[in-house]
C-alpha cells in the first residue's frame, strides 16, 4: 500500500494519525536514530523530513539513518525544489495555497516534477496554507508570503475547499516550526466541514492537549516537530493523545 492510500484509508476509518518532523540540519546520527527508536515504540505512523532551508546537505544521510532505524514510511516535506531524495518513500508535491507567490504556487513544481518521476517517489499532491501563529516562522520568511489570518476560518476553509476542486489529494495547515501557536479549533473544524480530503495540522503542537484539540476539530494527521527537538520525552505523551481521539 502507497503512503496516500494508508493516510486515506485511516481517515475513513476514524483513526487519528501521527508524522513526526526531523529536520536535517537540526539531527545528528544519533539523534535520529533515537528519535526513531522513539516513534517506533509509540506507533508513530510516518516520518516527515525535511525544513525551510536545509542547508548542510545533510538529507540523504539523514534519510538513510532514518531507514537503518525504523521501518516507519518516510515521506519528504520539501522547503525547496532541491529537496528530493529516492531514499524516500514519498514527497508532499506541495502548492503553496495560502500565498500568491508563483514560483510556490506552481514555478517549483514545474522544476520538480520530472526529477520526482525519475526517482519513483510516490508523489502526493498537496495545498499547503500557512496560518498566522503570532509569530513570524522561517516558513513565512522564505515563502515570502502573508500566512492567512487566524481569526477568519471562513478564508481558510474557502483556499482548502478550492484546492480540492483543483485536485489536490491532501490539505496541510502549518502555524510553522516555532510557532508561537497552534492552528485554532475554530480554522481547523471550519476547514474540516467544508472539505472531503485528508487534512494534515502542524506547528504549535507541543502538548498532549494541543494535539487532543486539534484531533477533536478535524484534523486527521497531527505533525510534531519542534515539541520533540526541545524534549524528546512528549513524544510518548502526544502519540498516546492522539490514539486516544480515534474512534
């Protein structure tokens, strides 16, 4: 079964889903190894790698020591045209939604796509929207684009609902790594009722409570990134969290 398939599949089931984030730059051997030892002991269900600006070439050893650790699917989360890998068993093949950049709307892709079908990563379409978060994210400066509002979820669940309509399979709200706070319940639940696809949430998600609300509002793949970078130990505490959400 493709990575799509399972988080589609999980989704019509009820079952709440967990990625965990590495970034690169930030992990060392060892710390990824343990970081996957981690996941793998708690039923993380995949491991998204990838940031805003990897800047030591270090994603590919990251990627092998990823799948020397565990046997979590590990699918890419790209800052950049440059970040593709065939280590990987999937890429998000992201559109910027929420912006009006073009080379993130659609200018990077055009670059990528014919580099993603030469390394037979599974492609999965995805709109990306950034929300405000109180703070401004090294997403949002190397987007070059104003994160949508968090105190109009009437926006947000119209950029999600057409990004369905143009076919993407996936919608993933991102606060940013650092965020100062998560995506709301109210965003995330408006998005959700509008909205038949898969929807990833991200940023902010730092807390057995914050994953819980957010799992409770729609979202059906919670991401955890910085929460486990600061403190490793909120791993087992979020993963229990979120399978407690499932119905």
């Amino acid at each position: 079964m493709n990575v799509y398939d399972q988080i589609s599949d999980k989704k019509a089931e009820g079952i709440k889903q967990l990625a965990v984030l590495i970034d690169p730059d930030l992990s060392g051997n060892e710390s990824v190894e343990r970081i996957c030892h981690l996941a793998a002991e708690n039923g993380v269900d995949y491991i998204f790698v990838g940031g805003s600006l990897v800047t030591r070439g270090n994603l590919h050893q990251c990627l092998r020591q990823i799948k020397m650790s565990c046997s979590i699917p590990v699918v890419i989360f790209p800052g950049n045209a440059m970040q593709i890998d065939p280590l990987a068993d999937a890429i998000l093949f992201m559109s910027l939604i929420s912006g009006r950049n073009p080379e993130l709307l659609i200018g990077n892709q055009v670059i990528s796509a014919p580099v993603i079908r030469e390394s037979r990563l599974e492609p999965i379409s995805t709109g990306y929207m950034l929300v405000d978060s109180g703070a401004t994210t090294a997403a949002v400066y190397m987007s070059n684009t104003i994160p949508l509002p968090s105190n109009k979820p009437e926006i947000a669940a119209c950029t999600a609902l057409a990004g369905e309509m143009l076919g993407l399979k996936l919608i993933f709200m991102d606060a940013g790594s650092g965020a100062a706070k998560p995506v709301s319940e109210q965003i995330i639940s408006a998005v959700r009722r509008t909205i038949s696809v898969p929807l990833v949430v991200g940023g902010g998600i730092n807390t057995p409570e914050k994953a819980i609300s957010a799992c409770r509002a729609g979202a059906d793949l919670i991401v955890i990134g910085n929460a486990i970078e600061k403190d490793p130990a909120v791993l087992p505490l979020i993963a229990g969290a979120v399978k407690s959400v499932s119905v």
